[in-house]
C-alpha cells in the first residue's frame, strides 16, 4: 500500500518566477557579464576605428587670410623679423634683396620641422639655425645640416606679396587643433598683447 498523498498547497503567480534556482541566477549573470564584454569591446573597437578613419581621410583645408606683416621700409636687406599668426604659428622673416618686390622675402615656419624647437635668421652666415641640435637650414628653408639635413626636412613656406610698399603674409586663421579652450582666453586680442612680435 501506498501512504496517503497530501495535496500539495496552491502557487501563487509570482511564486513560480523567482524561485531563487540557482540556474536562473548563473543563467542571468553570464548573459549580463557576455553582454557587459560585447559593449566594452565594441566601444573600443569603436574608438580605434573613429581614431584610424581620421588619419585615412584628409582633414578640410585650413582657413587661411592675407596679413599685413610689413612696410617694406623697416625691414633691412639681410635683415629678419619675427611674426605670429593669428593661429598661433611662429614665422620668421628674411630679407635678401633689394628689388622691392615680393621675392626679395622669404617667409618661413620658425618651428623646426625635427623636434619642434624655434629656429632663427643668422644673417652673417645666410641660414636659419636650429640651437636645438645644430639643424640648419638655407635661405629657402630646405635642411643642409644636422638631423633636418640628414632626414631631407624643410622649413614649412608661407605666401608673400608687396601692394603699395607693403608686405603681406598668407596665414593659416584657425589652429589646427579642434579645441584648445584652455590657451584661448575669452575676448582675448593678440595683436594688443605688449611685447608681441611683429
């Protein structure tokens, strides 16, 4: 014979889905932790794409203005003057001849093209000079000694013209860089900083 079977209590609805079965519980965790894997890997796949699709397709063409850098007067034959654009790029010009025309002038990037020092006009020697590790440079920029004349670097060449007995450069008027907050001040004029090169 068998015992009697007592019947077993009624379930309520919410009895049936949490349970507290430990299968449910692991079942839950490893499709959250495969879940939480899948979105950390595609977000940083995500970025190193958004990172590689930037050097794979060319930046817009900088804004660029005619500036007046110049009578042609106060600038010597052999002489040099310095410059900052309104981007914030160091210039150095270099006065050779005495045409009065736009040739007589070069206009250079004062940044060295190796390690980023400033370079400047050495008029008795016809060259623009790198203090950083001896880098030199001809009157057109092109590197001649040092590691800038080894590697085959050249100083970065802005456009210049004369109109009336003035010069004028064409300069970049944006940086390019797509944010630089911290070294913008707000209603900041560079041009009436004391002391701000020509």
């Amino acid at each position: 014979m068998h015992p009697p079977q007592r019947p077993s209590p009624p379930q309520s609805e919410h009895e049936g889905q949490d349970s507290g079965n430990p299968t449910d519980r692991r079942s839950f965790l490893a499709s959250a932790s495969s879940l939480g894997m899948l979105a950390g890997l595609g977000a940083s796949y995500g970025t190193a794409g958004f990172y590689a699709a930037r050097y794979l397709y060319p930046s817009k063409p900088r804004e660029k203005a005619w500036m007046f850098l110049a009578r042609l007067a106060d600038v010597a034959v052999g002489g040099s003057l310095s410059y900052t654009t309104p981007a914030g790029e160091r210039v150095t010009l270099a006065r050779g001849g005495s045409t009065g025309t736009a040739e007589d002038f070069v206009a250079l990037s004062s940044t060295c093209p190796h390690l980023g020092c400033q370079v400047h006009w050495e008029a008795q020697n016809q060259r623009f000079f790198c203090p950083c590790h001896n880098g030199a440079f001809d009157k057109s920029g092109k590197g001649i000694s040092g590691p800038p004349g080894d590697a085959g670097q050249s100083l970065p060449r802005y456009p210049l013209r004369v109109e009336g007995g003035l010069l004028y450069i064409e300069v970049p008027t944006k940086s390019l860089e797509v944010a630089d907050a911290a070294a913008q001040r707000e209603g900041h004029d560079p041009c009436l900083d004391a002391g701000a090169p020509l």
